[in-house]
C-alpha cells in the first residue's frame, strides 16, 4: 500500500510550442505622425508606431543640426543609426584613426521603421505572417519567414527590406522618388493622410510539461487517517450477500461493516477526483482535477496523464 509514488524521469516529459494569435492594426499619418485609427482603445496608444530615419551622411557633421521630423519629433539620423549598429553592422575595423572596413549589409539611405511594442508580439512577430498594405494598393509589403520583405502578393517579388521577428521591427526602404502613396520596387511611400493597414501572428512561447502517473491496484485505495473509513455501515441486501459469499472480515457481524475492510476486501472502490504532486520534501505543487470521476480498478493498473503549461 502506497500513499505516495515516485514518478521516474521517463514518466515525466517538458515540451515547448508557440502559441499564435493573429493581431491587425490600421495608422493613418498625419501632422502628429502616424497613428493606430483601429482599433480604437486609449490603452494601446503607441503600440504599434512607423516612423522614417535618414541616412544621409551629410547630415552626421558634428557642425550640422541634428534633422528631426516634423511630425513626429524624432531625429531621423539617430534613429538611422540606431538601427543601423544594432541590426547592420556585424563589425567596423580601424587603422591609425581611420575605418578600413565595414560589414554594412545592403541598406538604404532612407527608410521607415514599423515597431510593435513587446505586449502585442509577445516572443516574436510569428514568421511568415507579417503583412503592411498602404492606402489598399493592391500590392503587399510579405514577408517570406526567413526575415526578407518583400513586394508581392507571393512574397517572391523585389526586395525591399527585412524584419527582426524577436524584436518586432520592421525596416522597409522608403521610394524617395514618388510624392503620392506608393508601394514599388524600390520601397513604399507615406505621406500625410496615408492609411497603413498592419497584420501579423503574435508569438508565445508555451512549455507544456507532461506527466504519466501510474496507479497499482493496491496502492492509493484509501488514508488511514480520514476517519470515515473507520465507521459502520449496513450494506444492501445484494452487496451483504456478495460480501458474506467472498468473506466476512474477522471481526464483523454480518449486519454491519467498517468501510475500510469493505474497501479491502474489494467489494467498495473509491473513485479517483484529483491528483496531487509533490516534491521531496512532500510539498505540495500542484494539483489536477478530473473532469469526471473515475473509479479505482482492483484488477489492472491505471495511468493518469496530466499535463499543464507555463
């Protein structure tokens, strides 16, 4: 008789998933810079913000005024390098004051940034299912799961950009030549009045844990501590015969029974409702409930799996 069991460690396994959940957001821009119209709730202000950074070398001068847009207040250099050191540059050497080499992947002078704020892309911005559509032109910013933006409703059209799922950035080059909305090979367009419509899957990560709980016939069939095992009790007709034909526990008239020795002897099975998990120290963690009773076999072992995430 048991009354705590020990599960081995190949009865106990750790997964982990993502869980997806998709998200879609409409901005317009504007004099106050690009806003979220829909959905409308004061709470996620600035969840989502796409702004321009400019690189024009010109404009790095220690003698030059730093640019900032207009319409939103941010310094398109600085975030121009921002982006630039921590996403682009996989290294700059020098010799005697002077840069010799630069690893600086193919990005352009000007582009915009599409940041998602970590509450609305949880882990990642799930790969695959990002989408940015300016205006309902009829081509698409897709990006194709490896972190490459594109144009095309395929998503094998001209580059344009990439994004950084863990992060959730976007960076999309901007067509500098078009003075309307636009979306082309060489990038989009935004200008004041400009309705950007953003989806994507948001991305949590999910570690299932899984546990085989394996119950003999003898063990967990009842505590010598619930006192109500210890009391009388006066079976049914059909129970008190089949009881009296297997055997009279010494001890026991026929006319009443403790329940301990009726569960012993088999002819009363408890059920099974919850199970409780400890660790070494006998604490308890964490308890599952079943949906529906279930009752004890005597005859054959049973196996309880519980899972739960975190």
């Amino acid at each position: 008789m048991k009354y705590f069991g020990v599960v081995q460690p190949k009865e106990y396994t750790v997964q982990e998933f993502f869980a997806s959940s998709p998200l879609g957001w409409t901005l317009q821009s504007g004099s106050s810079g690009t806003l979220i119209t829909s959905p409308v709730d004061d709470e996620i202000e600035g969840a989502v913000t796409i702004t321009r950074a400019n690189g024009d070398s010109s404009l790095f001068s220690l003698t030059a005024t730093p640019y900032t847009n207009p319409e939103t207040g941010v310094q398109e250099q600085v975030l121009y390098s921002s982006v630039k050191h921590l996403f682009y540059d996989r290294g700059r050497f020098f010799d005697s004051y002077s840069e010799i080499t630069s690893s600086l992947w193919d990005l352009t002078k000007n582009f915009y940034v599409v940041s998602i704020g970590q509450d609305f892309y949880g882990e990642r911005v799930k790969p695959g299912t990002f989408e940015l559509e300016v205006d309902s032109i009829s081509s698409l910013v897709r990006d194709d799961a490896y972190g490459n933006l594109y144009i095309s409703q395929s998503g094998t059209g001209s580059f344009i950009g990439n994004i950084f799922y863990d992060n959730g950035i976007a960076v999309v080059a901007e067509n500098t030549s078009s003075v309307t909305s636009s979306i082309s090979s060489d990038g989009i367009k935004i200008v004041s009045g400009s309705l950007i419509d953003l989806q994507y899957y948001s991305d949590v990560k999910v570690i299932q844990h899984e546990i085989n709980v394996k119950i003999e016939p003898r063990d967990f069939n009842f505590a010598f501590l619930n006192p109500s095992l210890r009391r009388e009790v006066t079976p049914t007709a059909s129970v008190a015969q089949q009881y009296i034909d297997d055997n009279i526990p010494s001890g026991s008239t026929e006319g009443s029974w403790k329940v301990q020795t009726l569960m012993q002897a088999g002819v009363m099975k408890p059920y099974v409702t919850s199970i409780g998990l400890y660790n070494d120290e006998y604490e308890l963690l964490a308890v599952a409930k079943l949906s529906t009773p279930i009752q004890r076999t005597f005859d054959a072992d049973q196996i309880f799996i519980v899972r739960f995430d975190v």
